[in-house]
C-alpha cells in the first residue's frame, strides 16, 4: 500500500496514466493525492474527470484556482477562455454528473497518521492548522450548495489580503480562497501579495514566497503544494514539497511516493505555446 502524490494535471491525461503505470498504482489498494489543477491548459480536461472520479475512495485531491474557473464558467459566470481548452468537457453528455462531484471536492487535505497537508497553493503563514481547516470547510460548504454561483460570482479579486478572525462573508471566503489556489507570495507580516509571478530570484523586496516565512502548523507536519510551476520543484525549505513542474507548459508531470520519498517523472507529451 503507497501513498502517490502527483502535482498539476493540467489536462495532461495521458501523462498521468503513462506515470501511473510507472509506479505500477493500484487503486484497490494505494492512495492517489492530487494537488488540484485537474483541467485547463492541457489536451484532455474531460478524460483527467471522468478518470480521477472512477478512483472512489483511492483519491485524495484538492481544489485549485483552475478548477474553480471551471466551475464560474459552468456557471456562466466566468468567461470561457480559449487557451484553457474546456469546450469538449463542457459539451460533455456527463458534464452537470462531473462538475457537481468537482465541486464537491475539498481545498484541504489533512492526514493525520502521515502528518501530511496538502493544499493547491499552500498554507499561509497566518494560519495555523486549525484554522486552515476552518477556513477550509467554509469554503467547501459554500461551494457544494446551490448557492455556490453567488460565490463564485464574488470570488475574484485580490482584496482582502490579510487575515483576521473578525473577517465575515464574502470577504472572508475570498481571502480563504486565494490563499489555497492563487497564492505565492506574502509580505514579512504574512499578508498576501497577489501581483507578483515572477521566481523568487527575480521577485522584488520586501515579497517573500509563502513557504520562507515562519508557518504555524506542528514541526512534524509536513506540507504538499502545486500552483508554482516556475519554481520546478525547487527551492522549498525540508518538508515542503512543491510539485507542480509544468507538465502542460511542456515540462514533467512529478510524483512523490510518500513511504520512500522517491520521485518519478513523465515528460510532456504535448507542448503547448
């Protein structure tokens, strides 16, 4: 039984079934974590669902700002981008069956025995764990009812970007949000900057990426994130784990089997401009 962490998918669906059968996964007895992304970009948005859905109880994945658009333009709320190559999943006879199960998916993954979190962006140093897990299932709660159009029409924009206990509706749900799918960098205070893209090397003072300031959560916990594909993995402090590595931008899609720490890679098989 192993435990398999895979970063952004991307619609990479055939990278992902070539790496699995690499490390030879079972889903009858490993556990597959995924850290969100599933769509956009790559060739095979509808394939990447329709497969991570058929694992049941061997998945383990989290929402990431990517599935989330998919879900505002599901919604007719956000615009339908043509370079995120999601009309063959959108016109899909098993569309509303596939987006309703996303949607219902978490931001936050907690195991408590491997001592591993896991979130598409990763934990802002202003939280501790008990309050990411708060934060976390507000948003989850919000996004599985049928009020979830309401907030995803309210989700975009990168205000407010410092957190407080006292923050409430929409305000609060969106500053959660950023910090889980759209986050890189944070203020020596822990406030978030949402502008800054750029490498670490190339990032202006006083921006620090997230996972250099002190976090919150328990020493022995370790923290498993994607999002930052500039980054190749690299760079992170001991038990970060960035695993994003740009497999739709024509990099590798990485997997990190827990109980080893030993990492596997797939080349891109389809390079996009």
């Amino acid at each position: 039984m192993s435990t398999y962490l895979i970063g952004d998918v991307h619609g990479c669906y055939r990278e992902l079934r070539q790496l699995l059968n690499q490390v030879n996964f079972d889903a009858n007895q490993d556990t597959l974590w995924l850290t969100g992304d599933l769509v956009a970009r790559g060739p095979d948005s509808l394939e990447v669902l329709r497969y991570v859905k058929s694992l049941g109880p061997a998945l383990k994945l989290v929402l990431g700002n990517h599935d989330l658009h998919l879900l505002g333009v599901f919604a007719k709320i956000s615009r339908n981008k043509p370079k995120d190559k999601l009309n063959e999943l959108l016109n899909a006879p098993d569309a509303d069956e596939l987006i309703n199960w996303l949607r219902r998916q978490p931001l936050l993954q907690v195991d408590e025995e491997k001592k591993i979190v896991m979130a598409h962006a990763g934990i802002t140093p202003q939280w501790d764990l008990a309050t990411a897990k708060k934060c976390a299932r507000e948003v989850e709660a919000i996004l599985s009812s049928d009020s979830y159009p309401l907030f995803i029409n309210s989700m975009y924009g990168d205000m407010p970007n410092n957190w407080s206990p006292e923050l409430t509706g929409l305000p609060r749900l969106r500053f959660s949000t950023n910090a889980f799918t759209r986050m890189r960098y944070c203020f020596p205070n822990g406030q978030l900057d949402m502008i800054c893209k750029d490498k670490p090397e190339n990032a202006p003072a006083p921006l620090k990426p997230w996972f250099d300031l002190p976090n919150q959560l328990p020493n022995d916990y370790s923290i498993i994130f994607g999002h930052w594909a500039s980054l190749e993995g690299k760079g992170t402090p001991e038990n970060i784990y960035a695993l994003d590595t740009g497999c739709c931008w024509g990099g590798v899609l990485t997997c990190l089997r827990w109980e080893d720490k030993r990492y596997f890679i797939q080349p891109s098989l389809t390079h996009l401009p």
